[in-house]
C-alpha cells in the first residue's frame, strides 16, 4: 500500500476536497482520499492498479495540479 500527501494550492473550499476525494476513489487502487481544507492537502492511499502517474494526471486533468 502506497501512501501520499499532496500540496494543492487552489484548494479554498470544502466541494473542492469533495471533488477531489469523489474523482480519485473512482480509481480502481484507491482505498483512501481525504482532503483538509486548512492545509490544502490531499492524502490518498493506493495499490496496483492505481499509480502515482494516474493519480497526478487525474488531478491535473479535475483542475487540481499537486504543486510540485
């Protein structure tokens, strides 16, 4: 099991989390997306077949790029 927080600085509030969270648990892999507002991180917990690469494109393709 694979384990990631991501900085997403246009986070500002809670149905941008709720987006976030819906589109990333639809990947088959995903077992946990929480968001926090506050921090603006994203933490998802993943195994195959998901990959990093798919979560990054994912969000950046939902208008939610990590910052690098």
């Amino acid at each position: 099991m694979e384990k990631k927080t991501f900085n997403i600085s246009n986070i500002s509030c809670g149905h941008c989390t709720s987006a976030i969270e819906n589109e990333l648990s639809e990947l088959p892999g995903v077992s946990g997306v929480r968001g926090d507002i506050e921090s603006k991180s994203v933490t998802v917990e993943w195994e195959a077949p998901a990959t990093l690469d798919q979560i990054l494109a994912t969000l950046k393709e939902i208008n939610y790029p990590p910052a690098a």
